[in-house]
C-alpha cells in the first residue's frame, strides 16, 4: 500500500480562493457602504463584484 498523503492545507496555501489573512475576520469591511435595508441592492452587486 502506498503511503498516504495529506491534502494540502488551502486556509495556508495563499494562492487558494480559501485563505483567510490573519488580519481578515468577521468585522472586517469587504465593500462600502455598510449593508442597510435600504441599501441592499446596490450593497449586493457591489459585493459579487468585490468576489469575483
């Protein structure tokens, strides 16, 4: 049997669309203006544009 390998951790590599920057978190700002209920559906295209 061959040995087994373990998958490359992605929240390390930071080439992966999956790696967090320790600087980034829940209350980091992604897009401005900040999501009100009025704003949504400017904040939103905004957003998917920011997220490729």
């Amino acid at each position: 049997m061959p040995p087994r390998i373990a998958p490359p951790d992605s929240s390390l590599d930071q080439s992966s669309p999956f790696f967090v920057h320790p600087s980034d978190g829940p209350s980091s700002v992604t897009v401005t203006p900040l999501l009100t209920g009025s704003n949504y559906h400017s904040w939103s295209r905004t957003m998917r544009r920011a997220l490729g």
